[in-house]
DNA sequence: TAAGATAAGAGGGACAT
DNA sequence: ATGTCAGTCTTATCTTA
C-alpha cells in the first residue's frame, strides 16, 4: 500500500489500485496537545505558515498606545523609535491591495481544494505559482478567479495530479478558455515547461470513478504502452486516450460498459472515445471478438 | 438503446505575410 | 500584428444493429 501525498490517492503499489481518492495530510507533526508532556514533545507551536495564506500567518502589527509589553509608558526616546517603526510597518501596507487580492484568490484556493480533493502539496504549489504570477504583474486587467484556477491547474500538472481543465474550471465556475488562456499564459511568462499528461496516470482515475476491474485496467494500459511505442498519442487528448483504451480493454475482456458511461467519467464525449478507439484499434491491429461467446470467456 | 457516422463550429498552434 | 491552414475536440443529428 502506497500513498501518494501529491496526488492525493492511496493506491496498491503492485497493481495500482486505488482504495481512496482522498486522505488527510497527516504527514507533518502534531498540532495540538492535550497533555503536559505532549505539550513538551511537539515539534512545532501555532497553525503552520503557509504560502496559501494571504499573509503566510504572519500578521504583525505596531499597536498604537506607547506602553511596553508590562504595561508600563515607554521612554521618550524609544517612543521616537516606536513612531519611526511604526511609520515604516505602516507603509509596509501599500501592498494592500495586493495583500486584498491574495486574500481573494486564495480563499476561491481554500474554496476549491476540498471539492476536487487537492493534497496540501498542490495547495501550496498553487499559492506559490500564483505569488510569482502577482510579483510578475500577470494579473493585471485579468481575472483573479481564472489566474488562481490557472495556478491551480498547473500545480497539479507538475505533481502529476489527474486533474482535467474543466475539472477545475467548473468548480470555480469560470470557462475553460479563459482558464486555459491564463494557464498558457502562466507557462510562458514563468518560464515553465509541463511534461504532457501520463495518459496510463488518467486511467486509474478513470476505472476507480466507473469500478472496472483490475484486469481491465491492467490491460488498457497496457494497451496504451503499445499505443505508446508506435507513437499515435502525441497531440490527443490524455484523457481520450486512456477512456478509449479502457473501454476497448472492456470490450476485449467481454466487460459490458458502455461509451456513455466512460465517457462521462473521463470528461470526454463520446465521440472523441469512438474516435480514438479507432486510432487504436487500426494501428495496434487489436482484433475484437465481434460476439462474446463461451469460446471467448473459456479462453480469458 | 447503444454504437457508429457525419457535419458544423470552436479554440489554439504553426507558419507566412 | 494578422490571416490562413491542418488537426483536434465538441455538439448535434441521423442511421444501424
């Protein structure tokens, strides 16, 4: 058994099966304490720091009476002192309109993460591609909701989280192009380059949503290994793809699923699984028994 | 009812102007 | 910068088994 804190899943890690989509990031030390000596043994105090709160955590102000921390007036020298630092920290707030748009984006962040199951991982990716799109001045004249999603997007891309642009794009209830639009945006002005989507990734999350078989699964992707190797899945959609090898592993392991309902799992339509299921079946020269009969189920 | 076929349209990358 | 082109995917509709 294997977890994956990127993506979130906790899989068997011989044969990839996904027990839960969801797990808590319980990796880090203990918060709380409910003894003297737990009290002693934890390894840290206070909430974490985190890059997806707007202020990382870290809200210090200068208050406004000249006492000291025992209530006591302060000299008149470091009263001077106080007002020139307390000059400063309040310049140090020309950031705020800033400051209101990390507040925004990331509570649509914090919104967003539980609905699409995000690990912490991705969180904080996110919040860290967005700070450098914002230190960038990347979102200027543009939405906050798309460029968050944009960041979004492309945190699980580097972690490798199957996530689809209309998965999140629908949850922060904004059009995909417009998402897409910041996201190529976001890859060129930050200088990042994304390996393309695994489509053989998508296919565990795929099977899991419609409860295909093991064997089904394992077969579909080693039907896209061989698509792989002669080179027919450049430029397709990852998640076509790997609907379409999974439902032709369905139909070659006589399991009756329809396109329908593949489809709807992976976010493809239909067509786009009849059309790559084509694709395959041609260039991998896969033959389909045209009727399930027993010889069939005997021989499998 | 599911699967296949076909056509129109959208969005984006490559390339030329 | 703008237009065109090939390729992909989606939506919609019709036919077939």
């Amino acid at each position: 058994m294997v977890t994956d804190n990127s993506t979130g899943e906790r899989f068997c890690a011989r044969c990839g099966f996904v027990i839960n989509e969801r797990i808590d990031d319980n990796s880090g030390p203990e918060r709380r304490a409910f003894s003297k000596e737990e009290h002693e043994d934890r390894a840290r105090t206070g909430l974490p720091s985190s890059l997806a709160v707007h202020d990382m955590g870290l809200a210090t102000m200068i208050g406004h009476d000249d006492r000291d921390s025992t209530g006591k007036p302060l000299s008149v020298s470091m009263k001077s002192t106080i007002k020139r630092l307390r000059k400063w920290d309040s310049r140090s707030q020309i950031h705020e309109s800033q400051d209101k748009n990390f507040r925004q984006a990331f509570s649509e962040l914090d919104r967003i993460k539980d609905k699409i199951a995000l690990s912490n991982s991705v969180v904080e990716k996110t919040a860290y591609i967005y700070r450098k799109a914002v230190e960038k001045n990347l979102t200027k004249g543009r939405s906050i909701s798309g460029m968050i999603a944009a960041a979004i997007y492309l945190a699980c891309r580097e972690t490798g989280t199957p996530r689809t642009l209309n998965d999140v794009a629908c949850q922060i209830n904004i059009k995909r192009k417009d998402v897409s639009r910041c996201y190529r945006l976001l890859l060129k002005e930050l200088d990042l380059t994304m390996p393309v989507v695994d489509p053989i990734r998508c296919i565990s999350r795929i099977a899991n949503q419609v409860k295909l078989s093991e064997k089904v699964k394992r077969h579909a992707i080693t039907i896209l290994e061989d698509a792989n190797k002669i080179e027919i899945t450049a430029g397709k959609d990852p998640m076509g793809l790997a609907a379409a090898a999974l439902y032709l592993s369905c139909v070659i392991n006589n399991d009756v699923v329809t396109q329908k309902v593949i489809a709807k799992a992976a976010g493809v339509t239909e067509v786009t699984i009849r059309n790559r299921n084509k694709g395959l079946r041609e260039l991998l020269d896969i033959k389909i028994p045209s009727k399930p009969n027993m010889a069939n189920i005997a021989q499998i």
